[in-house]
C-alpha cells in the first residue's frame, strides 16, 4: 500500500488529490499538510511511503522542505507538484532530490 502525504496551501487542490489517490486499490491518503510545519510533523508521525509537495507553501519554499525532507528521510520519494511549467525550474528541484515533477495541469517531467 502506497500511503501518501498531500501537502498544498489550497484545501480544493487537497480535497481533489485525496479523491484521486484514494480512488487508487494500492493507495492512501496517510495525512494532509497546508503548510511546511504541518508536513514535518505529518512526516515524523506517519508511516508514508510518499510525500506529494507542493512547491509554493505559505511558510517555508518547497525547495527548501524538499531538501529537508532528503536530508531526514533521503530514500522517502517525493513528488513535486506546481503549476510552474519552467523546465529549468524542475531539473533544479530533480537535481535536489525530487523523485518526479507534476504540473497542476497535467503533464509530468520525471528523470
């Protein structure tokens, strides 16, 4: 079972990902996070298998959790999600540990 951690600023964009993963047989929805604080603790109290990030967070930069997040936990995957379309931007966040970046829209890079 894949246990996911949802973490988003928007409680729609939460909401929407729950229904999707949880519509999944192998998957869950372990926690939600709108913030980098409520994403650490979910993070340290969980049993995920996944952490699906937003890259735009009111408190912290999801670069910045990103990192910490490899730093803690570095075989924990995360997938980075944004609506900014840069390829630039998503080799950086690749490059720092991301395990994949989803756009909001849709389309996905993965390396």
């Amino acid at each position: 079972m894949i246990k996911v951690i949802v973490v988003d600023d928007h409680p729609v964009v939460r909401r929407g990902l729950k229904q999707i993963i949880e519509d999944e047989p192998d998957m869950e929805v372990a926690g939600e996070a709108k913030n980098a604080g409520e994403c650490f603790s979910l993070v340290r109290m969980t049993d995920c298998t996944l952490v699906l990030l937003d890259i735009t967070l009111p408190d912290r930069s999801g670069l910045d959790v990103l990192k910490q997040l490899k730093y803690e936990y570095p075989k924990l995957p995360v997938l980075i999600l944004s609506v900014h379309s840069e390829d630039q931007y998503a080799v950086r966040l690749i490059k720092a540990g991301a395990s994949g970046y989803l756009m909001k829209e849709g389309r996905r890079k993965n390396w």
